[in-house]
C-alpha cells in the first residue's frame, strides 16, 4: 500500500484514478492545480505523484522543475496529458519524470507505471544496514518482501479443505442461487489476493472493469478483502 498524490484539474480524471488505485489499496490524496499540490507535498511525502502537465495555474512541467531545483522530488513523478507532444514528455522525463501516460488513459497502463514507479521507489529506499560498514544498503529482493506483505493475511472467508462448510440456499431460484455462490466465490478471492482486483481479475479470467461492475452488481464489499489483509 502506497500513500499516491493525484494531481490534475478535471474531475472526472481525480474521481477515476482515485477510485482505481483505492481498489488496489492505496491511499490517496487530491489536488486539483499546483497550488494544493504544493501544500499536499509540503504536509508529507507521497511515495508517487500522478501529476497532470496542463493546469489552469503551474503546468505540471514547472511543478516539476521547481519539485527537482528544491531537492524535493524524492518521490516518482508519472507525468499525465491528452496533448502534450513528445518533446514535453522527454523535457520532463530529462528533469526527473519517471514516465509518461497519454490521456485517455488506459487501466493496464495505469496499472502498469503505478507498479514500476512504486518497484523503482523500494529499491531506492534504504531498507537495513549493510554488514560490516552500518550503511543502509537497498536490496532488489525487497520489491518482493515488501510486495508480498498483504499476502500473509488471516484465513479465507469460506473455509477450504475436507472440513469446508461453505452451504448455499438450493430451494432458492436459480439466478438467486447463482448469485449468492457468485458473491461467496469473489469474496474468498478477494480475501486471497488481500483486496487486489488486479490480481482478483487473473486469477478468475476477467476483464478489470467486467469484474468491478459485477462485484458492485453482487454486493460484494470491496473494502473486507482489504480489512483482512491487514
């Protein structure tokens, strides 16, 4: 779980980043011009900023800068416009941006950077002394040490095994029944996978955004993955 600062002047474009990388488990935090953004930085320090290259005040290009002359961009910084040309993605790439995404921007590449801007972020980090000389060392294996943390989470919500009492209702109609073993069988995956809907999605052979529709269709509280993983 990473603490992500989401900036850009739309909306629409906030609400649906914030509601996508909360279902991975992510805290996030809002700013819709430069301004906030600087307060929002100033007041902690955002393990990744998802910062918008237009805006009504500072473009995200001058935030930047300004992030990189006062040593503040401690952090990935994942650039994000609908038309900015290639020559503004390689200016901000050169002053310190971690990558680029193009508006409309896709769930996979989202996904995608998010993951690799957070990886890069841990091996960066110092995460123990280093034998001999008491010096911090970063170690590549920590990307899966600390990835892998939610996973030891309490048992499933359906019990597994020869002694599973998982029971369903048969007198019931038969669509009443499908959704009642439908919503018991993405519990226990959301239950697994520690509330990951992307890992969900793979493991059940679904389409991201197919299995959100239908987890909200079900009733399926998204948020009780996530409790049981802590």
């Amino acid at each position: 779980m990473a603490n992500i600062l989401v900036v850009d002047d739309e909306l629409g474009i906030r609400d649906l980043l914030s509601e996508i990388l909360n279902d991975e488990g992510h805290n996030i935090e809002l700013a819709e011009n430069a301004a906030q953004a600087r307060a929002a930085r100033t007041r902690g320090r955002p393990d990744l900023v998802l910062l918008d290259i237009w805006m009504p005040d500072t473009d995200g290009v001058s935030l930047l800068k300004e992030w990189a002359a006062a040593g503040a961009l401690t952090m990935p910084v994942i650039m994000m416009s609908g038309h900015a040309t290639i020559d503004t993605a390689v200016e901000a790439t050169k002053i310190g941006a971690h990558s680029f995404l193009e508006k409309p921007i896709t769930l996979q590449k989202l996904l995608k950077a998010v993951e690799q801007a957070l990886a890069r972020n841990i091996v960066r980090k110092p995460v123990g002394p280093a034998p001999g000389n008491g010096v911090p060392e970063a170690k590549p294996e920590a990307i899966d040490t600390i990835g892998a943390a939610g996973l030891n989470a309490p048992p499933p919500l359906v019990e597994t095994g020869p002694q599973a009492r998982q029971t369903f209702e048969l007198d019931k109609p038969l669509r009443e029944a499908r959704d009642g073993f439908e919503k018991a069988y993405f519990e226990f995956h959301l239950a697994q996978e520690g509330g990951s809907m992307t890992r969900v999605a793979e493991k059940t052979g679904l389409e991201r955004t197919h299995l959100y529709r239908k987890l909200k269709q079900l009733g399926v509280d998204l948020a009780r993955g996530k409790r049981s993983a802590v």
